[in-house]
C-alpha cells in the first residue's frame, strides 16, 4: 500500500535531516495517540520468539525452544566464540554449529517444547491454525539469519521448517522445510558470499542479519484420490497445531561440516502476514510505530515496507496507512 499525499514533500527527502526526523516523530506520536489497536490473528501463537528470556529449568536455554545436536542460546558479549557483537533485535539468539563430538548433521532447535516445563500438561510453544486443505489459510514462517565471514557454513545447508503436528499424540503429520543458505548455490539468497574453504565452498553474510521468509499453501499437504487428507490421523480442528524449526542438515562434522548460523526473531503468521504488527506481538499498537521508526532510522531493510529494496521517507507514510487500517 502507498499513501499518495507525503504531507511533507519538501522537508523529508531521501536524505533524512534533523528536522525531518522531528516532524516524522511528532507526526508519528500524535498520530499514534488517535490510533486503535487490532489483533492480528485468533490462533494461538508461538511465543519467545527472539529467545530474549531464559527457561527456569535450564538457564542456559531459551523458554519455549527445544534443542538438539549441540544448538545452544547465546547473548551479546557473552565471552563465547565466535564472537557475537550484535543479535538482530534484543540481545539473545541461537546458534547452530557442528560440533566434533556426538551427532551433527542435524541440528537446530523446534518450538515443540512446553512454555510452563515445570507444568506437565503445559502447552507446547507452537502455532495454531485451521487445518483445510487445500484452501485453508496461507501461514508465513519467516525468522533472521547471521553468518560470520569467519565462520562459513561449509557442507550443509541451513534453513527453516514447518513440522505440522498430530493432535493425538503430538508426531509430526508432515513437514515442510525451506534451506535458504547452500554453499553449493551461493546465488541462491541475495546478500549471501560464497568462499572457498580447505573443507570445501562456503558461504556467510558478511556479518549482517538476512531475513528468511517462506509462505506455505495447505494446497501443499498431500491429499488422496478423493482430496482427503493422505496420512493417518490428520491434525483436527480446533486443536490443529504447527512448529517452527531453525535447522542446519547436511553432512556430519566428521565429514568436513564446518561454520557459524546464527538465527533470530523466528515468527509463524496465520493467513495474510499483518505488516502494521511491526515487532510480531500479535497486536497492532504504539509500539509498532516506534519500533518500525527505529529499524528506519538504523537504515534496516525491515522497513522497506513497499520492497523498492531501498528505505525511503515514503515507507513511513506507507506504514502509517496500513497502521490505521489494521489487521
């Protein structure tokens, strides 16, 4: 959506000076004061998706968030290596690195873990959905990528994943998965390097954070001859659930599996995504608005709203608009 009338035609050019600034802001704050909020989606939805708050059985991982082969939480500053200078919002991410010991040619981390795990009947932090296909509602995953050029990703590939869950026993129905980042096809992910390495090619972003986006159609899940579903004991409604998964897969560690993935802000959206629920609270509110000014004035492609792969003054008006249009 484009706002047509920028009331600020002359003042806020592409060169965002301070004064233009000042008046974005003021016009921002006040017309945020007048704005309602709207919920952005009915389903339950998957919580603890930057990994900033810590489970209270373990402290060393992230609430809601399931590891496995070696993946582990990390914070900025904390010591470790690589070193981690910056996560791509809050101060805490995940990793996922092939370690020399023990299984590590999978490995990530699933939201199919419970939110209270001091709770035994808990509910895990997956999203839920209507499950009907083929022309139930679209759902987005979509989540933040960081490779250090130290540290390429060498002999797997690293992506996202929706496991879509029975609701009788919780076993995956079917699954569907998304590796953006292959060091066999550097050209496959704008922003991605592709490098040489003594273990093989590998690739990494430079250090900066790439979003990761992937729509899923319920045309998707297999269907018999008769258009039902194919496999036993399809996920039922209204308890239809999905996890996200942030995985690497390829080769084990022994067999040259090398590299760095760093993920963040991993978010799971039923139906159209809501584009004024900047922050993926669930609610459009104030807040967005000053978060979306944030990650403009930092120059974030997050804030490239229109996609002219550019951030420009006209992604604040176009922001505004669909802020007041709500979801």
């Amino acid at each position: 959506m484009v706002l047509a009338n920028n009331p600020y035609p002359q003042v806020c050019s592409e060169v965002m000076t301070m004064k233009c600034k000042s008046l974005v802001l003021a016009a921002a704050a006040t017309l945020a004061l007048g704005g309602a909020g709207a919920v952005a989606q009915p389903f339950q939805q998957m919580q603890h998706t930057s990994f900033e708050t810590v489970s209270p059985v373990d402290s060393t991982q992230p609430l809601g968030w399931n590891p496995f082969n070696g993946a582990r939480r990390r914070t900025v500053g904390d010591g470790l290596l690589p070193e981690l200078t910056a996560a791509h919002t809050g101060s805490a991410v995940i990793e996922l690195t092939p370690q020399p010991f023990g299984p590590s040619d999978f490995i990530g981390y699933s939201s199919n873990s419970p939110l209270d795990p001091n709770d035994a009947v808990s509910p895990k932090n997956n999203t839920g959905y209507l499950f009907d296909p083929p022309d139930g509602e679209d759902l987005q995953i979509s989540g933040w990528v960081m490779i250090p050029a130290t540290e390429p990703v060498v002999a797997q590939r690293a992506g996202l994943k929706l496991e879509f869950r029975r609701t009788a026993d919780d076993s995956v129905y079917e699954p569907f998965e998304w590796f953006f980042i292959d060091p066999a096809n550097p050209g496959s992910m704008p922003g991605l390097v592709g490098v040489t390495t003594p273990t093989g090619p590998g690739v990494h972003t430079n250090g900066v954070w790439l979003e990761l986006r992937a729509t899923f159609h319920q045309s998707q899940f297999a269907l018999n001859g008769l258009g039902q579903p194919n496999w036993p004991l399809p996920p039922e409604n209204p308890n239809a659930k999905v996890s996200a998964l942030a995985l690497r897969f390829g080769s084990p560690h022994v067999a040259g599996a090398r590299g760095t993935t760093f993920f963040d802000d991993i978010t799971v959206t039923v139906g159209s995504p809501c584009l004024a629920d900047f922050n993926n609270s669930g609610s459009v509110t104030v807040q967005d608005i000053f978060d979306f000014l944030s990650a403009y004035f930092m120059n974030d492609l997050s804030a490239d709203l229109n996609n002219s792969n550019s951030v420009t003054v006209q992604d604040i008006f176009d922001f505004l608009a669909l802020y007041f249009a709500g979801c």
